[in-house]
C-alpha cells in the first residue's frame, strides 16, 4: 500500500533567513527524503508535499527550534 501523498501548510514563527529555510526544509526531508518544503519567509510558512503527517513535519520543525502553531 502506497502512502498517501498531502500537501500541509503550516505557521512557523521564528524563521528570518537562508539558513532558517535550510533548516526547515533538511529537517523535514530527514524524515521524508522525497518530501517538497516551500518556505515562505515573509508570511511566515512552511508548505510541505509528503506522505507524512501534520505532526510529524511539525515536530521535525520544532526540534530545529521554531514554533509551529496549532
């Protein structure tokens, strides 16, 4: 069974720079090396096409130490 492909849209405060998107985007694929991280650094979101969950992609960006809201 294949997983199920989604494209999440999440608030991240906290990110300013290259190296926020850079973060934000290894920290995710660490967990899903196929996912896509659009990082948009003025609205402040991350929008991630994977297979993982809403939860999963959010505490891989917390652990890099930006808030992700609910």
């Amino acid at each position: 069974m294949n997983p199920t492909i989604q494209t999440l849209e999440l608030p991240v405060k906290g990110m300013s720079c290259g190296h926020c998107v850079r973060a934000v985007t290894t920290a995710v694929q660490q967990q899903d090396p196929q996912a896509q991280v659009q990082v948009d650094l003025q609205q402040g979101r991350v929008r991630v096409t994977s297979s993982l969950t809403r939860e999963a992609v959010a505490q891989a960006i917390r652990e890099e130490g930006y808030e992700v809201a609910a």
